[in-house]
C-alpha cells in the first residue's frame, strides 16, 4: 500500500472576490520510507501541500490518502515541522517539550520509559546536554532540531517538513540536512521535505516535486544519483543544471491550459546509458 | 525611600506650612505606631484586602468566561468589544450612584464596583492575549492531537500568560483605587470600613498625621504586591521562559 497518494487534489482560496489557486491537480504516490522533496517558485503552493497533507488545510477537490486512509483532520500519523522558530513550547523546557508530545502519543507508557524514549530522541538529534534549557536559551538551529525531535517522538509514519532550516545560515543548514539524513535511514520514516534549494533538493530527496506557479506539477523526477550524493560529482551538477532549467519554467504561469495538460515530466534526473551511468 | 523620609522631614521642620497639614514624617510614623497598636489599622486593611480579594476573584472568573464566549461566537466578540468601547473609559466610580440605588450602601456595592474597575482591563488584556497566541504553537497542538478545552489549557493559556499577568495587574490597580473612592465617597455601613473610610474620618477629625499614616500603609500594600507576588510570579513564569518582552 502506499504510504502517501495525492489523488488530483486542488486547492482554491477564496478571498474576497479573488480566488487564488493554490494546487492544480496534484497527483503522486510515496511509498513507506521515501523521501521526497517538493521544490517551487515562492507562491507555488508547497506550503498548501503539506498543510493539506497534515490536515491542517482541506483540499477544494480531489482526495489525500495516508496508508490508505482519507485525511480530514490533524493527526500524529503526519507529524509537521514549520519553518517558524517559535514552535517549540516556550514554557517548557527541551525535554518538557519532547515529554508532552510524548506522553500524548504514547499514555500507556510509564513515566521511566517514556523519559528514556525522550533521551534517546535529544540523543538522537544530538542535544542530550540542552535537555534542560528552555526554548528562548536556544539558537535556531537547535530549536529546529528540538522540533524534529519531538515530532520524531511521536512515532509518525510521515515527517512533514516546511523549509525547517530555511531561516538558517548555509553552514549550519547543511549541517541539518546531513544530520536529517542520517536520522531519515536511521528511523526510515517517510519524509515529505520543502525547500527553495535546489542543492537540498538533489542531495535529500528520492523523488522530486516540481511545482510551478498557479500550483500545478511541472515535473515528478526520481532522483536516481547514487548515495551518498557529492556536490562535485559531475552526475551533480548535470541534475543541478536540469532541476535550474525545470524550475526556471515553473516561474511562468502556463498558459490557458496546454502546459498543464501535457502532463509533468517524468524522466529520472540522469539518464543512464547502455554501458554505465552517461551523463545526459 | 529613606532620602525621600529625610526631605520630608526637613520640609516640615521648617514650618512652611501650618504643622496641621503638613505634619514630619516622624509624627507620621509615630501615629502609625499608635493606630498598628490600637489594633484600628488592621482591622481596616484587612477589610479592604477581603473586598478586593472577592471583587478580584470574581472579575477574573467573569472576565474568562467573557473571553471563552468570545472566542467561540463570533458575535459575542463584537458584543464584547463594543461594550468594551463604551464601558472601558467610563471611571469606575462614575457607576457608583447608580450601584448605591440598585444595591444600597454596603460591601455588595463595593464588591461591584471593584468587580467593575477589573473587569474591563482585564478582559481586554486576557483577550488580546489570546488572540496573539503564535497560530504555529496551535498548530503544533492540533497536530498532537489537541482539541477544545486540552488545548485551550496546555497551549493557549500558558502562551497568553504575559497578557494575563499584565491585566490582573491593571486589574489590581484598579480595585485597589475603587476600594478606597467608594469608602471616600459615601463611608461605610455600620461599623464595616476599610482603609478608605479610615482615610475619611481620620481628615474628618482633623487626625493629620494618621491620614498620612494611612497612606503609608495604602502604598505599603501596593508595593508589596507588586514586588512579592507579581514580581514573583513573573520572575518564576514568563521571565524564566523567555516571553516577558511582549
Ligand atoms: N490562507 C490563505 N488564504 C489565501 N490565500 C492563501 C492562503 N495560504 C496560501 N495562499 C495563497 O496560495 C498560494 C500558495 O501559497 P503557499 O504558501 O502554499 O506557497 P509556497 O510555495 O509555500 O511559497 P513560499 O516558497 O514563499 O513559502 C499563494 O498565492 C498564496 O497567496
Ligand atoms: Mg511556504
């Protein structure tokens, strides 16, 4: 069964008189443990997506399917981690935050287990030393680390991520893109991950959404670059340079409806040649 | 505190004024003695203490359930607000004719009008709290699961906790300033007072240096208040998390 499938979902806002169209006909399928990244324009309806997804938000049309089920409400199957840094509780501390959600998802559990389960969590994002500190006496890396920790705690079959590092500096985001990575084959939980960056996007993801503005899909590429993924690999920078020119497109509105009937592009990132990876 | 009790009591030393109005310090501090000893003044501030204390309580819970209200309906929003807008400028006292007829003179009217003072910047407070509590925090509640009151009680009241602190200390202000009007304006019923009414027949009688004494200890009462239990309470709360800046 697949862990997640978006059945031509469409989102309208309707404000006032205008309506703004958020998603378009937005069809995929995510099997358990994939990642998958959602790259876009600003505008592009990424954030709506996993709104959606986390039932935050309703479709106008079309349906989501978590293993299976309809979504219409919140839920800790689908645990979301905002770009915002003040999501974290601020009048608890570190682990108080990991300990409510915790305890919410697990209230069988007894009070040593679970204080255990939230260590190993700190541990895991490596702020086992923090455990006591509150919010505000964090940086904003470590904030979202909190974040990922608690939503990790929960135990969700799908990790929803908005662009969490965006508002960090570029050493400390890839930093946390390798360390979500490492969580990622770690836990193996599905991971449906937002960014701007396109370099995010190639090293993170097993499958890349290209949204173009007016919220259609523009191109649903496997990324088959092999693990772990270099910068300097030339594969690299070939996918580097067709995921520029993808999302190059997607800044247009398409017009009246061609674009958007002719469907995504589909193709792997790199195209392999008889005789070996070749790049395209 | 103690360079301002040494200019007063060179001020008055100096007979610029008639010793009647104006008495040192000293003689201020004497008289306090005297009416701590006869047992008059605290009798007194403990009456007023038990009127604010009951019209506070009661303000804090009405002003909750204004806001619960509000929060729900829509309309009772706008009702609020519009009542707010025409009720929250209005000086307590100013309703305490209308009070006196409904209700007579006694601690009911007293009680009601300190109910009054409080509630109205107590509300606008709690509910502009409320509706500043981050979207993202409530998000994150829903996401665990949270609805109704669990995340009313485990999200939005701890986020609004520096807008209520704030109002319950406008709140207490307030009371504490009704109190002592209402004694001033029409005394007390029998032998029932407070520190206002102490206030009123202390001048009545000419007694000088126990009017300012019972000043004192009107002042003595507010900074303890502030210091001991707002401080407190802010320096174990919203301080040590971080929120106190808004
Ligand atoms: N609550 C809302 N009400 C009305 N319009 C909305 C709402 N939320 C989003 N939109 C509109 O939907 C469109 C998609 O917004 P969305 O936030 O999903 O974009 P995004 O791809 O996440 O952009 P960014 O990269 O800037 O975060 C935008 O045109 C936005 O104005
Ligand atoms: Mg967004």
């Amino acid at each position: 069964m697949k862990q997640v499938e978006f059945r031509q979902v469409s989102k309208v806002f309707a404000t006032g008189r205008q309506k703004i169209v958020a998603l378009r006909d937005v069809s995929f399928a995510v099997e358990p443990g994939e990642f998958w990244t959602i790259v876009g324009p600003s505008g592009s309806g990424k954030t709506t997506l996993l709104r959606c997804l986390a039932g935050l938000e309703r479709p106008t049309s079309g349906e989501i399917l978590v293993a299976g089920r309809r979504v219409t409400a919140p839920g800790r199957d689908r645990m979301m981690v905002f770009q915002d840094l003040d999501q974290l509780f601020p009048w608890r501390t570190v682990l108080g935050n990991i300990l409510f959600a915790l305890r919410l998802a697990r209230p069988d559990m007894g009070r040593k287990e679970c204080s255990d389960l939230a260590h190993s969590y700190l541990q895991l994002v490596g702020l086992e030393d923090y455990a006591h500190l509150y919010p505000h006496q964090l940086s904003g890396g470590m904030k979202q680390r909190v974040a990922i920790a608690r939503a990790l705690g929960v135990q969700p079959a799908v990790l929803l991520m908005d662009e969490p590092f965006a508002s960090l500096d570029a050493i400390t985001r890839a930093g946390l893109t390798a360390e979500l990575l490492n969580i990622w084959s770690e836990t193996r939980v599905t991971v449906i991950f937002v960014t701007h960056n396109i370099e995010e996007a190639l090293i993170t993801a097993d499958h890349i959404v290209v949204l173009a503005r007016g919220g259609s899909v523009r191109a649903l590429l496997p990324n088959n670059l092999p693990r772990p993924r270099q910068v300097d690999d030339p594969a690299f920078a070939v996918a580097r340079q067709r995921l520029h020119e993808l999302l190059g497109q997607a800044q247009t509105l398409p017009e009246g409806n061609a674009a958007h009937e002719r469907g995504p592009e589909a193709h792997p990132l790199v195209r392999p040649a008889a005789g070996g990876a070749h790049l395209s | 505190m103690c360079l301002l009790a040494l200019v007063w009591e060179f001020l008055a030393r100096l007979h610029l004024w008639p010793e009647l109005l104006f008495p040192p310090f000293s003689s201020v501090v004497a008289s306090l003695v005297d009416e701590i000893a006869q047992g008059e003044i605290a009798g007194r501030t403990w009456y007023s203490l038990s009127l604010i204390g009951a019209g506070l309580s009661l303000a804090v819970l009405a002003s909750f359930l204004a806001c619960a209200l509000a929060m729900m309906f829509p309309a009772c929003a706008d009702a609020l607000s519009a009542l707010m807008a025409v009720l929250h400028p209005l000086p307590a006292i100013a309703i305490l004719p209308v009070l006196l007829l409904w209700f007579k003179t006694g601690r009911h009217s007293i009680v009601l009008l300190i109910v009054f003072s409080a509630f109205w910047p107590l509300t606008a407070s709690i509910h502009a709290g409320l509706r500043s509590v981050p979207l993202t925090q409530i998000e994150v509640g829903k996401n665990l699961g949270l609805k109704g009151l669990s995340l009313v009680g485990n999200v939005m009241l701890p986020a609004a906790l520096p807008a209520i602190i704030a109002g319950l200390r406008v709140g207490w202000a307030r009371a504490w300033q009704a109190s002592v009007a209402a004694e001033m304006v029409f005394g007390a019923s029998g032998k029932d007072g407070g520190l206002g009414w102490f206030l009123y027949k202390k001048r009545y009688f000419l007694e000088v240096p126990a009017v300012f004494a019972g000043m004192l200890v009107i002042i003595a009462i507010g900074l303890l208040v502030e210091n001991l239990l707002f401080k407190f309470l802010e320096r174990h709360t919203i301080e040590r998390w971080g929120m106190s800046s808004e």
